[in-house]
C-alpha cells in the first residue's frame, strides 16, 4: 500500500513520523513523508521515501514578526498571532501536498498543521486519509487548549477549545479556500470542514502517551490517544567522539537545548546558559539548534542533532522547550527535566510535566534569566521524587508505541 505521511513543521514536528513510517514499511507499505527539504537526509537516512513541501520554515522562523511572537511566549493572543503567521506558510504547503498525492497513494496521514490543506487534497482525490496529531487539539472539559493558558475548569477549557477551532482558525480559511480553489471544489470554511469531520467520525490518532495525557471522556468517536511515534535513529549514525570523550571525563552533564525555536537570540541565551550551568556547578552539553547557542569550555560542550534516545539517557538533567517529541524523548529516558516552554503547545506540556512531579514548574522562556535557571537545574538535581516519577514514567512509556495502532487502523479500513 502506497502511504503518503504529511508531516508540517520544524524538527519535532517531523522527527516522530520516521518511527511511524518505519513500523509500516516493516509491514510492507510503501511510505513517502512529506516535509521540507531541510529533513530530507533525516527522512532517507530512516530508509523512507521523501517528497518536498515549499517554504522554508527556518527563514520564517528568523522573521522579525516570528520572534516577536517567541519572545511574547504562549496565550490566546500569541497562538492567534502564530496562527496568522503560518496561515501564508501553509498555504504554500498546498501545491506541495497536491503534487504527492497525483504521484500516487492508496492512504494519506496529516499532522495536525498539514490537515488543513491536505485534508481537501485527499478527499478531492478520492484518496482516504486520518489524522496523525501530536498535540490535541478538539474542545474539552479536561483540559485547556495547548496554546499556553492555565486550566480553567471544565466549563472554560471547552469554551476556549472552541474558541481556538472557532475565531481562532478563521485564518486559515484562505489556506481551505486555496486548497479548494485549486482543486476545483466548493468554497469551505474552516467551521464547516470541522463539522463535515465530525459528522463523519474523521480518524485522528494522537500520537502521545495516554499516560501522560488521557483520552478525554467527552471526544466524539474517531478521536484516540495512541502512544507517542518513536523517531529512529539515522542509519549508520554513530556518537562524534568528541561527545563519547566528554561523556567519559566526568559525571554526567545537564543537556541544555531550546529545539527549533528561540532563533536570532542565540548570542544572549549562549551567555546566560554557561552562566547557569556554572553557578549550578555541573558539567553541561549544549544543542546549538536554530537558536545557535555556542557556550564552550572544559565543561560545557556544544553540540548539533543526536538522537533523544541515545544522548538523553546519559544526562543528569534536560533541560529543553517541552516541545511533544522533546518532552516524550526526555519522558522516556528517566532523567528529570527543567522545562523552559518558549511558545505555542509547549507551555501546555511543561504544566502536564509540573502538574504530574515529574519536574520542578516550569521557567517560562520570556522571563528566562541566568539566576531563575540555576535554581531550577538546582532543584532538578536535588529532588529525587522528579527522577523517581520520572523513571517510572519511562518504564510505562518504553511499553508504548503508537506506530502499531495506526498499522491496525490501515489495515482495518478504519479511515475515510
């Protein structure tokens, strides 16, 4: 079966879907992931098919509205504000999605921003299709909408889901209307592509754990909770033996990383993460990620990309953005976390990790200082409930894999 999996976004948007992937080519399929070029070694370094989206995302993300809106963090207005933002990004994507779907697929998969075009491509095509979410996003009782506000309780958190479905995405009808035009169907709002999903039990298999994040009781049918998709290690990939030397020379360190995100601010926070990784008094290893963090000296080192899942494990503490596949990777590892959430769903997953013991409240990426970050590293050190919780986490989390759900949900024809 030709499986075409569109996967929008920076790295922890796409990472995730070379361990889904990989579980269905094992099983026969024929898998193509859509994404941008940047992840193109990523994606046939697992062994995968690759088909390139438009745009650049890293350009966009250095754009001068884009930081704007990092440095304003989470909230209904910064999530708009993102929304705004990608709405021309994604409608970029359009083109990229409809040209791998004519080149052939029996199935199509959507992260939850490449739904939005791509759900009108496949039911253009004829082609079936689900959604593969890695963050929730339909209205309920249990939990606000991930776009970094507090809980609210019940009746509120349902109010603000529906507000972020509702006026929140009214940006992206020009994103449906492109789609469409180009395709040659009726005009649709996004209200309306909502419905027609409902109505119709449209499949979106969550792709994080239900131990950290249950099903909600009050989702229509279709909506399901999978466990997190695993990202796989590239082939051939072995550890620079500058990292093993440093790993081997002293006790272990605390990895620092913001992912993605946090770009043209790199010279600032390189500065105040050695600070506190000093006053701390640990040894420290840095991911220099789209930020471009650099803070060497006998101990700290600065690396680039390496897998989550042999790199983590050998931390002492991580802290990192609490983006899904971030948080999911350090989850899984058992070492605490110092979550220091910059914007969008992350501020959403550092309170699940605070809420849960699992680490100290979370630094929040706007008021970030040298000072309020040697206090958390500190405390993430110093507590044994966070590794105890966190450990026991890892061993519920090492049982679970979403890929073999979805496997089944093919299979069963459960799609539409």
């Amino acid at each position: 079966m030709r499986t075409l999996i569109v996967a929008a976004g920076s790295m922890g948007d796409v990472a995730p879907f070379t361990g889904l992937g990989t579980a269905l080519r094992e099983a026969g399929h024929d898998v193509t992931i859509v994404a941008y070029r940047t992840f193109e070694e990523m994606i046939t370094k697992a062994g995968l098919g690759f088909a390139a989206l438009p745009g650049d995302p890293l350009a966009r993300g250095d754009a001068e509205d884009a930081q704007r809106w990092q440095r304003g963090g989470g909230g209904v207005r910064g999530s708009i504000r993102l929304l705004k933002l990608t709405t021309e990004l994604t409608i970029e994507m359009n083109q990229g999605i409809i040209d791998a779907a004519r080149a052939g697929a029996d199935v199509m998969m959507f992260s939850q921003m490449a739904m939005i075009g791509g759900y009108h491509v496949a039911r253009a095509l004829g082609i079936p299709s689900m959604g593969t979410y890695l963050v929730p996003l339909h209205p309920t009782t249990a939990f606000p909408p991930p776009i970094g506000i507090p809980d609210l309780g019940g009746f509120g958190n349902r109010m603000a889901g529906k507000f972020l479905l509702g006026p929140g995405f009214t940006y992206f009808n020009k994103v449906i209307a492109d789609a469409r035009g180009t395709l040659g169907l009726p005009r649709m709002t996004v209200a309306q592509m909502f419905r027609e999903q409902a109505q119709t039990d449209w499949p979106i298999l969550h792709g994080y754990s239900p131990s950290l994040l249950p099903r909600p009781a009050d989702w229509r049918p279709g909506l399901k909770v999978v466990g997190n998709f695993w990202p796989v290690r590239p082939q051939g990939w072995e550890p620079p033996a500058r990292l093993t030397d440093f790993l081997d020379a002293g006790p272990p360190p605390v990895f620092v990383g913001f992912g993605s995100l946090a770009t043209g601010d790199g010279e600032r926070l390189s500065g105040l993460v050695r600070t506190a990784l000093r006053a701390a008094g640990v040894r420290g290893v840095v991911q220099s990620g789209w930020a471009g963090l650099s803070a060497e000296d006998d101990d700290i080192l600065t690396i680039g990309e390496a897998p989550h899942d042999w790199l983590f494990p050998r931390m002492a503490a991580i802290v990192h953005h609490c983006g899904a596949g971030t948080t999911a990777a350090a989850l899984r590892s058992g070492v605490p976390a110092v979550p220091v959430p910059v914007a969008g769903d992350q501020p959403f997953w550092a309170a699940r990790l605070a809420r849960a013991g699992l680490s100290p409240e979370p630094v929040q990426f706007k008021k970030l200082t040298a000072e309020r970050l040697t206090a958390a590293i500190r405390s993430a050190l110093a507590e044994p409930s966070y590794r105890t919780r966190t450990e026991a986490m890892a061993a519920r989390l090492r049982q679970e894999d979403g890929s073999p759900h979805v496997l089944a949900a093919i299979e069963a024809g459960q799609h539409a």
